[in-house]
C-alpha cells in the first residue's frame, strides 16, 4: 500500500528546513523522497551530463537530518539517500502495527505519513495517530550554539494491549559518512567499580569501496554494562558527541548499517533504541538530547561537554 501522502518530488520542491549555528548547517526533511534533476545519458551508461547514477537524490521514508556538516569542512556526515534520527522501529507489543508504505525501506516510521514545520530556529516533525497503534509522536530539533543540535522525542500513547504487558520499543538510527573506525565509544560500568571508555563494533568484511563482487556483511553491537547515556564516535580528527537525558537509552552499533557497495569510507549506523514499559495513556513521554560535531580534544573534554549539557538542564553532575 501506499500513503497518498508520501511522495517523490522534484529536488526543486525539496521541503528540508536549515538549521544553523556558528558552526554548523543540518538540513531536516519528512518523509519526502527526492528526485535527481533529468540529465541527458548514453543508452549504454549508467552515468549522465549531471554525474548522478540514481533517479532520486534523497530515499523516501527517511526523514530526520538528512545533511550536517561544519561549515568551515563542508563534508556532510549523513551518509547519500538517508537520514539521522528517523524512527526506524515503533512497536507496542500485542498491538499489530499500521501498515507501511510499501516505497520505504528497513523502517516502520520511514512508511508513515511525517509531517516537517518550521519551530522556532529548528524544526518540528510530527507524526499523527494511526488507527491501530495511536501513536503521537514528535521530534524537535533546535540549535545548540556554537557547535551542537538539540533534540526532544515525545510519544502520546492511545492505545495499551487487551492482554499481557504494555511495552513500548522504538530505535533511531545515525548512518555515518565516518573514515577508517566505526567504533561508538561508550562509558562502560567495571565490576569494580566506577567506569571506563569502551569500544563497540568493529570493522565489517568487506573491502571498501569495491562495488564487483560485493557482498553485503554487517554485524549489530549492543552496548554492554552502559553507564551513562553518552557516546562518541571519530571522524578524522574530529568528533560526533551524542548524548540523552534518560539514562535507560541504550547504544547499538551496526557496523555496516549505512553501507552501499560503492562507498569509499566506513558506513556504520550509530543507533540508540529506548524501551518503556507500562507506558501510560494520552500523556507524553519520551527523553531529550544533544549532537555535537567539533574538533576532538580527547575523552575527557567529550565528558566535560555533556557535564555542561547536564548543568544546564539541571541534572546535575556525571557520576
């Protein structure tokens, strides 16, 4: 089936909202897929007069931030065709879920209709209840100055199962345009005591950037013993920073998640899911956030950086 709603437009109509900092530009898109400009070609290549071997520029179904990059690098981190932050899985156990548009791929929100508005310096993407699960869901994004993008999730629930427990399971993915490491870095509880950094993932088996013969290979890392809701991940000599108000968060990392056979660098999915159970009805829940993308100091200013976030919300210090 598909949703009258989403469509593939013309990149001319491209709805994407900017939202800019000193540093930084993202780009936010709904569900909207978007179309390469018609270039004359040969009837024997793939490749044509606008250097583009796809009919469209940006996937349907995969809204969220679809560019971020630092001004000064201009090296958009997002890997072609995707988005950060979409929400890829949204189930209520014992609630058969609403249908997808059959035009998505590899996600249950990517195939719902998402709606995008303008917020402030930010921007909204909102979600309506559907018929079986009711779910409301939005995601806000707003500027951090100088170098970050906050963001708030919030579900409203409608409808509990008639049986069995209330479970909530939703998971948003981050595919990466990263270098040569796909590894999440991650505060790792110790038996005795305390924490340290640990590394999640490692390498698929593939050559990269090698199209002929090419063999899909990914591998999901689940964060083991997390103590804080906080990771970072390295992109030469810089630094994805994302962090989360609820401790219950939880990291993953697929480490070929965003991979197409042609891509000269890693790809992995740097992904979170959230889990509620006994969720209540008709009152928002849900967690906030922060991504900061700058220059890589070592791990001890990534800890000072979401200390401040913390103090600034008044939560307190790390521990």
């Amino acid at each position: 089936m598909q949703y009258p709603q989403l469509a593939y437009v013309p990149e001319a109509r491209d709805p994407s909202l900017t939202i800019e900092t000193r540093d930084l530009v993202a780009k936010v898109i709904d569900n909207t897929g978007l179309l390469a400009p018609e270039c004359g070609a040969g009837s024997a290549s793939y490749f044509n007069l606008g250097h583009r071997f796809t009919p469209f520029t940006h996937h349907l179904g995969y809204h969220g931030i679809r560019a971020l990059y630092d001004r000064s690098e201009r090296r958009n981190l997002v890997v072609p065709f995707v988005s950060w932050l979409n929400l890829q899985t949204a189930t209520l156990e014992g609630i058969a879920p609403d249908p997808v548009d059959e035009r998505a791929a590899f996600g249950m929100g990517r195939g719902w209709p998402m709606t995008v508005a303008k917020a402030g310096r930010g921007a909204l993407l909102r979600l309506e209840p559907l018929p079986r699960m009711r779910v409301h869901y939005n995601l806000e994004l707003q500027p951090a100055e100088p170098d970050g993008l906050d963001f708030c999730v919030r579900f409203e629930l409608g409808r509990r199962p008639d049986s069995g427990r209330a479970r909530l399971r939703a998971t948003w993915p981050c595919y990466m345009n990263a270098y040569d490491d796909v590894r999440l870095f991650y505060p790792q509880r110790q038996a005795s005591g305390g924490w340290r950094w640990a590394g999640l993932g490692e390498k698929p088996n593939v050559i990269i950037g090698e199209p002929v013969g090419y063999e899909h290979d990914q591998t999901a890392f689940l964060a083991d013993r997390q103590a804080l809701p906080l990771a970072y991940g390295r992109l030469g000599e810089r630094v994805l920073i994302i962090m989360f108000s609820d401790p219950s968060v939880r990291l993953f990392v697929v480490n070929a998640g965003g991979h197409f056979y042609c891509s000269p660098v890693q790809n992995p999915a740097w992904d979170f899911e959230w889990v509620v159970d006994d969720y209540p009805l008709g009152q928002p829940i849900g967690f906030d956030g922060r991504i900061i993308y700058t220059s890589y100091r070592g791990p001890e200013a990534v800890l000072r950086r979401y200390e401040e976030w913390l103090a600034s919300r008044g939560q307190g210090a790390a521990r």
